[in-house]
C-alpha cells in the first residue's frame, strides 16, 4: 500500500540540492504532530484533513507545509478526488445533517483541484450518481451553485435510473432543495427530463406533494401534461395521494382535467 503522500523524504528532486538531515528532521517532527492531529480527528481521512487546511486562503502554510503539498502524487490526487464523492455518499447513508462547515471545506477542497487541474468531474458512485447529484441530495446549495457557476457538469445527466439532480431537488421540499431547484433552473436544465420511468420533476413533486417545489416547476414552464409508463400525469399524481392544494394549483395554471372532462362527456352521453 503507498504511503501517505505526506511522508516526504527530501530529496535533490525537490529543489535540485542535496538533503539537510536537520531539514529532513524537522519535516519528520512535522509529520508526526499531523499524524497526532488527524488521528484525534472525526474524518479521519488525511488527505480531506491536510488539504482543506492546505487550501483555506486563511491559514498561512508554513515553510514545511509547502515541502509536503509539493510531495502529492498523481495517485494522491485520483485518491483526493474519489474520497469527495464517497464522504457525501457516507453522509447520505448515515442521514447526517448538512454541516456548512464541510461544504465551505469541499468547496475550497474543489476549487484546489480545479486549480492544478486535477479535478475529476468524471467520478460517479456505482449507482450512477456524480458530484453534482450527491450534492444536490444532501442539499448543499453551496457547492451546488459552486459547480453550476464552472460548468463542469451537465446538468441533465440522471443516474442508473435516469434520476436528474432536478428531480432529486424536486422531491424533498425545504429551503435548501427548493433554492438548489431554482438554481438548476436557471442554469437551464431540461425541466421535462424523464427517469427510466419517464417520470418528470413535476411528478415526482406531485407524488411526494411538494407543493412549491410543483409551483416552481409549473411556472418555469415545465410541461404539465406528460405522462410515465404508467400513463400518470403529474396531475394524477397529486390526485391519488390526495394532495388537494397541488391540485388546486393546476386549475390556477389553467389545468383541465381530462379525466375528468371525458366523465362528463360521457355522462351526458347517456
């Protein structure tokens, strides 16, 4: 197993001169308090722990510190890039509350390996999900507009279901979800992207009865008259789980029934 890319060994390479053995001492001394410091850690990731401190534009890198950010390697970087996904997939699984704490810290984390050009905007969890999805199902609105502002995703990729971050954004409604909604939203996603199911945003909002993540979807123009496999409408949707205010919300919207429409037609057929 390679070791941490922390554990320099000086060499000519670095700087093209020869080791000082007190040099190298005093970096062995450092390395050791870190191993202390990351080890009394809740994340104990090192590379998470030693890279938020390396980017944060607050903290001043000393002298050794700047010895052993030189010694990252490219498998430290794949390494760093993976570990993002996988820490929010964890606190998907666990259900952890969002912490702006961490989101400020991937943020810097990202906009470091953006920096040196090794971010991977590629990686997805075996499930299909990206950085993006993963960060708009934690609601981390943040790192989200973080993301759309540099354009390093698109937007209306699903995952292994074909389930978007739109949709994802559509289904739990808070103020997190509903702001990252609009900001899917105006970065020009396709509202009416379906799932393998063929089930849109706006159904899914209706299904779980998201009435103003529905509002947002409706008046941003999504359509309201598409149909899943099943031949739902979202409409029909809010009507059998009984969502009467979304409901309603279409007849604003000037929603007509057609179900019900044919009722009557057929009623006064009779």
């Amino acid at each position: 197993m390679k070791k941490l890319f922390f554990l320099i060994t000086l060499t000519s390479n670095i700087f093209c001169m020869q080791p000082d053995k007190e040099l190298s001492k005093k970096v062995d001394n450092i390395i050791d308090s870190y191993k202390y410091y990351l080890s009394i850690k809740e994340n104990k990731n090192p590379r998470y722990q030693f890279l938020t401190k390396i980017v944060d534009p607050e903290k001043n890198l000393s002298y050794y510190e700047k010895l052993m950010l030189e010694a990252i390697t490219e498998e430290d970087f794949n390494q760093i890039n993976k570990s993002i996904i996988n820490t929010i997939a964890m606190l998907l699984q666990i259900r952890q509350m969002p912490n702006p704490k961490m989101e400020k810290d991937l943020c810097l984390l990202i906009n470091f390996l953006i920096s040196v050009q090794k971010f991977d905007s590629t990686l997805k969890l075996d499930s299909g999900l990206n950085l993006l999805m993963l960060a708009t199902s934690i609601k981390f609105p943040t790192l989200v507009s973080f993301l759309l502002n540099r354009k390093m995703f698109n937007v209306d990729e699903g995952d292994n279901l074909g389930v978007t971050a739109l949709i994802r954004a559509s289904i739990c409604e808070c103020d997190g979800h509903l702001a990252i909604l609009q900001m899917l939203i105006d970065s020009g996603t396709n509202l009416n992207k379906v799932d393998t199911l063929k089930q849109t945003a706006l159904m899914y909002a209706c299904s779980h009865g998201n009435k103003k993540a529905a509002e947002i979807l409706i008046h941003s123009g999504a359509n309201i008259h598409l149909k899943n496999n099943d031949g739902y409408t979202a409409y029909d949707w809010a009507k059998k789980n009984n969502q009467t205010e979304i409901m309603q919300l279409f007849a604003n919207y000037g929603f007509v029934n057609k179900s019900f429409f044919e009722y009557l037609k057929n009623l006064l057929k009779k």
